[in-house]
C-alpha cells in the first residue's frame, strides 16, 4: 500500500475505462490520486468508489473539458494552487467523434482533447513537476499504422473526415510531442515516457457504429490489464531515468517511421501547438 505514499498523480480521464482502473491501482499504492474529469457525476461517483475499494482517502477530482483550452488552464491553475509538489501526470484522455467538430477555440475536437489538451496542460505543470522531480510524465498514445502528420492540415478540413483518420494523427503527435518533451528535459530528473495500452473494454467507441463496437468489443481486454503498463511507468523503480521511450505490455518496444523519428518534426509541432495553445 505504501510504494506510492506521500507521491502526487495527476490523471486525465481518470473517471472511467483505463484511467479509472489506473487511478484505483495508483490508489491502491498509497498515492494521492487526482483525477482531471469532464463529468461532475461521473467524477464523484469514481472518487467515492475508488476510495472504497482502496482504502485511500486521498483520491481527489477536478473537473475540466479538455477540449476547452480555458478549462485546461482553469485546471492547471486549480492543480498548482492546491499541490505543492506533483510527482507524476498520466496524460490518459481521450475521445473518438463519428462526426467532425470544432472546439469554442476553433480546432477539430479529436485533434483538441486528445493532443492539443494534454500539450497545454504539461507545460502548464512543467515547473511544478521539475521542482518535485524525480518526476514523470506518462502518455498513453499508440502508433496507428498509416497515420501521418500534416502541419497544414491538423483540423482534418481537406478530404473525408473519418473517426480513424481523425485519431492516428492525434496520437502521432502525442508521441511526437512526448519525444520532444523527453529531449527538452534530459538532465532535469523528469522523465517522459509513452505506452500503447492495446485494446480494452471502455466507452471510447460508444459513437461508433454497432457493428464496430462489437468488434472491438469482441478482441478487448479489461481496463485492467490495460492499466498496468500505465502503472508500471508510472511506479517502477526499474525505469528510473528511462525517458524518451514507447512501451507496451510493460516493456519497452523500439518503434520507427518517417515522422516518429523526425526530429525537426518532433520541433516544428511543438512550435505549432505553442501557436495553437498561445503558449509561446
């Protein structure tokens, strides 16, 4: 119960699915859990449950739309007013939209909360986590075979909007941005490292059509399972110092691609979302 006691995690949609099952492991290990979720109820309820059924009184909510970047900011602010110091942030959240959105910021929804939020918030909490390190930064994002980057086009305006076509790109750049973060803090003692939590039984495809859902449904492990290479990153004294790398399944795997290994790439999206956030 006490690997984690007196450490502070911050998780992004940590209401439910993988995030849920992660803040109750995290919990569990005697952390102070603070879960960043868009529903009050939801929220609450996960907070009373998790602190039930692990006997850690110390599981906290904040709420906050990732998609609304004065929301993401609100809760940054709420975050750094009310912990000291914060020792690990699990960048979780995500969604998938049959239809294209745009946020009240202008930006495609998909591209907004599963990127653009979890961008904005690390760097909000980046002096926090540096003045508690040893710290870590977690990304949960994978690499969809096919998914490319286009600088020019990250509203998905030109060609056919597609669920899938909207996610890849989002969660390239997650692992573009988490590459990038990991070469930004190499000698701060803040590490960041990126996982594929592989398939689990979670609402994410609630507006996908039926046949889809069963499908996905069908070949799903529980969010338990997935949770552990979250967890794993997110505790294990084993890889203390290991930044920069993509695991799965608890171990690291070596990944490659035209953009995953383009540094200036790696840049120039940074650039672009301190554009995009208004962060520069």
């Amino acid at each position: 119960m006490d690997q984690m006691h007196g450490k502070v995690c911050v998780i992004t949609g940590g209401s439910s699915g993988i995030g849920r099952a992660t803040s109750l492991a995290l919990a569990k290990k005697g952390a102070t859990v603070v879960i960043l979720t868009r529903s009050r109820e939801r929220g609450e309820q996960a907070q009373v449950e998790i602190t039930r059924e692990s006997g850690n009184d110390k599981v906290e909510i904040v709420i906050a739309d990732l998609a609304v970047q004065a929301d993401v900011r609100r809760a940054a602010a709420e975050l750094l007013q009310n912990y000291p110091e914060i020792h690990v942030l699990i960048n979780n959240a995500a969604v998938m939209l049959a239809t294209r959105e745009l946020t009240v910021d202008g930006i495609e929804k998909m591209f907004a909360t599963n990127y653009l939020s979890h961008f904005l918030l690390t760097n909000l909490l980046l002096g926090r986590l540096r003045a508690s390190a040893p710290a870590r930064i977690v990304t949960v994002a994978n690499l969809i075979p096919g998914a490319k980057i286009d600088l020019n086009d990250l509203n998905m305006e030109k060609g056919k909007y597609s669920a899938f076509g909207a996610l890849g790109p989002a969660k390239l750049a997650l692992i573009l941005f988490s590459r990038e973060l990991a070469k930004r803090l190499s000698g701060t003692g803040v590490t960041a490292n990126i996982l594929e939590p592989g398939l689990a039984k979670t609402t994410i495809m609630n507006e996908q059509p039926w046949w889809m859902r069963t499908l996905v449904h069908l070949i799903s492990g529980t969010p338990e399972k997935a949770a552990r290479t979250p967890v794993f990153l997110a505790t294990d004294p084993e890889i203390t110092g290991v930044t920069g790398k993509y695991f799965s399944k608890c171990k690291e795997v070596p990944i490659s691609g035209a953009q995953v290994d383009n540094e200036v790439l790696w840049r120039q999206l940074w650039e672009k979302s301190e554009q995009l956030t208004n962060l520069g």
